[in-house]
RNA sequence: GGGGUUGUAGUUCAGAUCGGUAAGAACGCCGGCCUGUCACGUCGGAGGUCGCGGGUUCAAGUCCCGUCAACCCCGCCA
C-alpha cells in the first residue's frame, strides 16, 4: 500500500476515489454490524466504516483494533448522506474499507489523545511524544515553524545574511551565570555555553558583514519562570552604519510579515503609520512598575513621592519619616530610595473588603509590609482608611487630583523601597486587571499592542559590590547629550538600549553599540573598571574594535515567547517540543543525571556531592 | 536562597468544619450485546502502599514533623 492522501485532505469533491490512508486510531464506536473508525495523523482526521455486509474481512481487523493502532487502509470515498458531521473538515466523507494493515499496535496510552487533554502537565511531559500527536501542539509546532520560515525570508530580502556562531565559547563573568563545558584536552578549563550571541555579532560587524540575522539556542543558567527555559530560541540580527531608528524600521516591518504571514492579522489596522510607538523608560516604570507595561487596560499608577515630600508627609507618621529622610530638596544617598505609588481603582470596579485583604496577602508575598487604602467619600474624605484620621485636608486633596479619584474610587497605596514598590504594584495592576477582566486570563484576547520601551539608564547601582554595573553590556552607546554625566552623575545617563513588548511581554531588546573609543574609556571609568580589567573581561572586542569597527547595532527578539503569543498559549513549554521543568528537569528522559565516574575521571572533576 | 499551591484507581477528581461506618465517581481498560456512530449506547468486570518517611492516637487519606516531585511567584535572569 502507498498513502495517497493524508488524513485532513479529503473532501466532497472526492467521493467515488480510491484513497490509501495511514495514520493513528483516534476513536472507534462498534456498533455490532458496522465499526466506525476515527484515523488521525497530522492533518486531520478521517472517518472510515467497515460494514458487516460489505466487507466482513476487514471488519473483523477492526473489531481488534484500539487507541493509538498504527494501521493503513485502502477503501473508496463514500458520502456520508444525511450523516454528515458538520463539525470535522473531513465530515462530508468517509471512507469504505476494503483493506486494512496493522503496521504496529500500541499499548493503553497513560492519557487520552485528545485536545480536550485533561492529564496533568507532568505526565504529558513525561509522556511528551504522545502529547506533540494532539491537534493543538501539532498545531502549534506548525506555527513555529512557519514564523521561521517567515523570519528567515524576511531577512533574507531584506539583504541580511544567516551566520553561525559558536555554542562553546570562553566564559566571562558578569550576567547571567554559564552553563560550564569541561576541557578533556586542558584538563582544568571549560567552555561556557554562550547566553546569546552578542559578542560574535558585533565581530561580525567589525569583518564587514553589514547586516547579520540567526535563530539561535541561547543557554542561561538561571533560575526558571513560566516564559523563561534554560535553553531558548533568539531571532538575532546585527547591522552596520544604522541608527536605533533603522533598527525599528527592520523589527517593525519583520513583526507586520509575521503577523500577516502566520496570523492573516494585518497589523496596519491599529498602526497604520507602519510604526509602533515609544516610551521612555523612565515614563514606563511610573506609570506602570516596570519596563514591560501591558497597555491593554488602564489601572495606572501614580507616583506620589513627590506630594509627600512637598507636604512634609501630610499627617501621616509612616510618610512624615519618609519626607523626614530628604533633606533640601535632595534624598539623602546613604539610604536605599523610598517611593510612595498609588493606584486608583475606579468605583465601577467592586472590591469587598475581604477581597481587599486578600489583595495585602498577595503583595505581602512579593515582599511588600503592607497595603495602605483608602475610599473616597462623596466630599472627597477618606474612610476605611489607616490614614482617615490623621491626613491632612490639604495633602488629601492633592493625592485625590493627583490620581484622579472621585467620591467612590478605592485608592491602594504602596510604601516603601523603590524595587519593592515597584514590582509590587506592576504585580497589583496585571493581577486586578485579569481579576476585573480587562484582560483574559492569558492569551491576547484579539488586541495586539506593541511598544518600544526606550532610553533606559545605562548603569545600575550594583548594592553588593557597591559600584555602577552596565544595565545592558558595557558596549551601548550613551546619549550623546548625557556623555558629561558619565563623570557627575552615572546613574542619570540614558543610553541607546530598546526594548520590544507585546501586551506585557518582553519580546526582545537590543542596543545600539559603543564604537567610539573615548566614549568606551569614559564608561568603563565610571564601572570602576581599570583598562586591565576591561581588557581581561573583553580583550578579543577591544581588540577588534580597535581596527576599524562600524557605527552598529541590533536586537534579539524571543522566539519561544513570540511563538507564545502568536500561538495564544500561556506557556513557553508549550511551543518548545520538548521543554524542561521549573528545576530543569527532562521528566522525559530524565536529564540531567549522574554520569560515568570514568567521564569524570577524563575530565578531572570530583564532585562534591 | 525565600514564600505559596498541589500530590487518593491508568487518568481527572470527590472524600467537608468533627480522626472511626468511606476506598467512591467519571473517563479509560477488560468481556458481552448492538448496522449509522461521531463525547455512540447498553449490560457486566477488573483495578488503590491515599507521593515517600517518621510521629501523635485504641484508631490517620484526614492531625503534627520531615522529605521528594510538579506548578506559581520573589530574589536571580533581558
């Protein structure tokens, strides 16, 4: 037998053929005098009927056969008549068998094959072979591999060439920690496998590549989240003699492609410049938290540090010692900073006060100390408030305008060392948002909505070694007006650095590169860095910088979460094939494990547990 | 490194505040019947170290301690 047809392709058109199907049973209803068989393989699934009248032979196979079988049949097109099923591609048809082969049975799979899965996700990924055959992820490697097709042509066109660059490459420290590689050959030395390929990129660019793009594996040894794998896909891509604004040119255009390639969304209906906008970092972390913001749904924040400050902590003890800690105007620097956020939750949104309560639970566990309120009476005063007491009118009325709140709004407020604040209130805002529906629960819910974040600080302040650390690498090149402050002010110095998010999901970030050596020498000083250290860390890009480098620059977008989103799955384990656990597990083939002493041995390691 | 959730049949779960009369359901699996099903129907059957270890108790799925695994978050990581 020779398959003549996959198992999504026949149609109305067909009745009367002959067709060779192969692929897995996905369902079988025996009804004594006839078998109705659901054959599945990667397109689609068939129906095939086997009737006592017509072909007892074959029948009497079929009566054996069971979930997840192998088999082929020969059999002709047949009308299903009235019994169409509406509800399959394939329903018109079905197919009336003359022949079947069992090419190999299978035991009682440990789940259902079906979309409608409901095995844990742990046996799945143990099972991951039988999990890939279900529709969805069979659906969604599809779409994996289309967006790379669409990336690789796109980039093509575009006049980019697709270079490799090395897995195994030296280990330097600083960023995220190495997966280490043994030397058999220099016992004592390793590898580390690359976190990205930045390095390589811009040597690229220094050998005169112009314009370079990869898919590329990236390994990271830290610790792991719902979007992030200890190994990953980047759509990588340098360029020379280019501004930050060409860079967006090519990212923008690639994400339009994709979009209409793989999605057949056409994203020139919500951004018909062709264009998506921008935000300064700066503007993102007050109004939102972080440098991601979901611009999906409002629930913004309010800074209010400033208020309190001017109004001497108007009345409040808790903010009185955190206006106490200024002094002319200046915060004092030999203490970490502390903010005072708002959020204001519109009327409209109902919050009891249990749920209220159980909102403090849930920043008390992202390290806040509390969760002040705050409701506005019809004449503007606060009730069921800790602060209904003792705040002054006048600092009341400003918090009020300064977030907009009016007599019924709830007002959540967070206190506190600025990161702490931070990630608490941007967790708040996402968390209420998918609680008051203004977003699902995950998915994109039909809205795509693209930012550039911009102009982040090119340092920060490293607490445990006390000493300004690049944000980014220590190649991105400064604003050229904030150059002086290297000197006066480090942390004041925004830098060429971008960062691309999609409905609160970093998609990717980049940086426009350091090329002049002044500017170089001037950065590293303000690091602490003398040149010996510099050139300990980088010597081989210091070096080749030196002869000759282009003004250039580019980005890295996630694959897996891009994938993600176009896929509208909530988890980068599911567009990976085969993912790892949050311990970095393979509950599949159980990596990682132990290994032969005797491999140790060759390598001189002795482990010391 | 820290906080939280979960773990009972092959699978998904129930087994509540009160420790004993609770080892249960559905799907799957095995066997029988059924010629138009497509979540087929129907009759019958098998299937359990309640994650693991310890403790309290006359008695533990249930309470306590520890441990393992998966998941979510903070730290970490672009």
């Amino acid at each position: 037998m020779k398959r003549t047809h996959t198992c999504g392709e026949l149609r109305e058109q067909d009745i009367g053929q002959e067709a060779v199907l192969f692929g897995w049973v996905d369902g079988y209803r025996d009804k004594g005098g006839c078998i109705f068989v659901d054959l599945r393989d990667r397109d689609g699934v068939t129906q095939l009927v086997f009737d006592l009248q017509v072909n007892e032979g074959p029948l009497k196979v079929a009566r054996t056969l069971r979930l997840e079988w192998v088999i082929g049949v020969r059999g002709r097109v047949r009308d299903r008549g009235t019994m169409r099923n509406p509800r399959m591609p394939t329903g018109a048809i079905e197919i009336l068998v003359d022949d079947i082969t069992v090419f190999n049975q299978a035991e009682t799979p440990p789940f259902v094959v079906q979309d409608d899965v409901k095995a844990s996700e742990e046996l799945r990924l143990q099972f991951r072979y039988l999990d890939l055959r279900r529709p969805t992820l069979q659906k969604v490697l599809r779409t994996r591999h289309r967006t790379n097709q669409v990336v690789r042509n796109y980039f093509d066109g575009q006049g980019f060439l697709e270079l490799e660059t090395p897995f195994m490459v030296k280990y330097t420290p600083g960023g995220a920690r190495n997966f280490v590689v043994p030397s058999r050959i220099q016992p004592g030395k390793f590898y580390a496998l690359a976190e990205s390929p930045q390095l390589y990129k811009q040597l690229f660019m220094v050998a005169g590549m112009d314009r370079y793009f990869q898919i590329v594996k990236c390994f990271r040894d830290e610790d792991l989240r719902l979007d992030r794998q200890p190994e990953f896909t980047q759509i990588d891509m340098e360029m020379s003699f280019v501004t930050q604004d060409d860079i967006f040119r090519v990212i923008e255009g690639l994400i339009f492609r994709i979009w209409k390639e793989v999605l057949d969304v056409d994203l020139l209906e919500a951004y018909p410049s062709g264009r998506f906008p921008q935000m300064p970092f700066y503007e993102s972390m007050a109004r939102f938290g972080n440098d991601k913001p979901d611009l999906r749904f409002g629930l913004e924040h309010t800074d209010l540090t400033g208020l309190v400050i001017d109004h001497r902590g108007g009345g409040i003890p808790l903010l009185q010692s955190l206006a106490d800690k200024f002094t002319s105007g200046r915060y004092r620097q030999d203490l970490p900073q502390e903010i005072v956020k708002a959020m204001r939750i519109p009327a409209e949104h109902k919050l009891s006060r249990k749920e209220v309560d159980r909102l403090e639970d849930f920043v008390k566990g992202m390290g806040a100390q509390g969760m002040a309120r705050a409701k506005v009476a019809p004449e503007g005063g606060w009730t069921q408030s800790p602060f209904a007491k003792v705040v002054t009118p006048a600092f009341r009325d400003a918090v009020n305008a300064a977030t907009g709140a009016s007599p019924g709004d709830l007002l959540l407020f967070q206190i506190g060392k600025e990161p702490v604040v931070q990630t608490v209130m941007a967790n708040l805002r996402l968390h209420l948002g998918k609680k008051f529906g203004l977003i699902p629960e995950f998915g994109s819910g039909g809205q795509w909505r693209f930012l550039w974040v911009v102009a982040p600080p090119l340092f920060e302040w490293d607490e445990e070694n006390q000493v300004w650390a690049a944000a980014h690498h220590a190649f991105t090149r400064p604003y050229d007006e904030d150059v002086p402050l290297l000197e006066t002010d480090p942390g004041m110095v925004r830098c060429y650095r971008y960062d691309l998010v999609l409905n609160g999901v970093e998609l990717g970030g980049g940086s426009v590169r350091l090329h002049d050596s002044k500017v170089q020498a001037a950065v590293f000083k303000a690091m602490g860095l003398r040149d010996d250290d510099a050139r300990e860390k980088f010597g081989f890009l210091l070096d080749a910088l030196k002869y000759g480098a282009p003004p250039h620059g580019g980005i890295a977008l996630g694959m897996d979460r891009l994938c993600m989103l176009v896929s509208g799955r909530e988890s980068l384990r599911d567009v990976i094939p085969f993912p790892k656990t949050q311990r970095g597990s393979c509950l599949m083939t159980d990596a990682p494990t132990p290994i032969d002493p005797a491999l140790l041995e060759d390598v001189r390691i002795v482990t010391t547990v």
